[in-house]
C-alpha cells in the first residue's frame, strides 16, 4: 500500500514539483517504508528550498536521533526554533524546544 502511495505522490509531483507539502509528503512516505537515507535527502532538500515549511525539522530530527547522530539532530532542531520563531508558530516552537531539550 505504501509503495502505491508513494508512486502517487511521485505523479502529483509531476505537476507541482515545487509544492512543499508534497515535497513532504515525499519525505515522509520514504520515512515509512524505513528508507531513512531517502527521507533524509528528501527533508534537506525541502529545508533548502522551502525553509519556514517548519514540520520539515521535527521529522528530520528525529530520522538523525534514531541513527545516533545526535549533533546532527540537535542543529536541526536548533535551525527549526530558529524558523518556528520567524513565521510565528508557537506549536511548533515547542515541540522542536522539547525535542531538543529531551537529547541535551
């Protein structure tokens, strides 16, 4: 089923391959069928082209938190503050804060 949605998203891309909530959306179904390393280069890609797309940070977080690489995750999470508190948004200010917090 995953895979079905993936190559949905893939085609809906085809249309839009700018729009940052498909871009995501990319990111995420890599993230569930377990292919971290696409998630990844899907995530920076769109922290690249679509910084204050601010949902980006938390997941990304987490993927480096789960390999272990926790300065990675932290500067993440860091630039996700960093972002959350220039556009404004409060939920997810402190969401990236605990995140951050719970690894330090």
């Amino acid at each position: 089923m995953s895979a079905n949605r993936l190559n949905k998203i893939k085609t809906f891309l085809e249309g839009s391959p700018n729009d940052p909530f498909l871009l995501y959306a990319l990111a995420k179904e890599y993230e569930k069928l377990g292919d971290e390393k696409s998630a990844i280069s899907e995530f920076e890609n769109l922290s690249k082209s679509h910084p204050d797309y601010v949902g980006t940070y938390y997941h990304l977080g987490k993927i480096y938190e789960r390999q272990d690489e926790i300065e990675k995750a932290l500067n993440v999470y860091e630039n996700g503050i960093t972002v959350a508190k220039k556009i404004g948004d409060k939920h997810a200010l402190g969401e990236l804060a605990s995140a951050k917090l719970l690894i330090e």
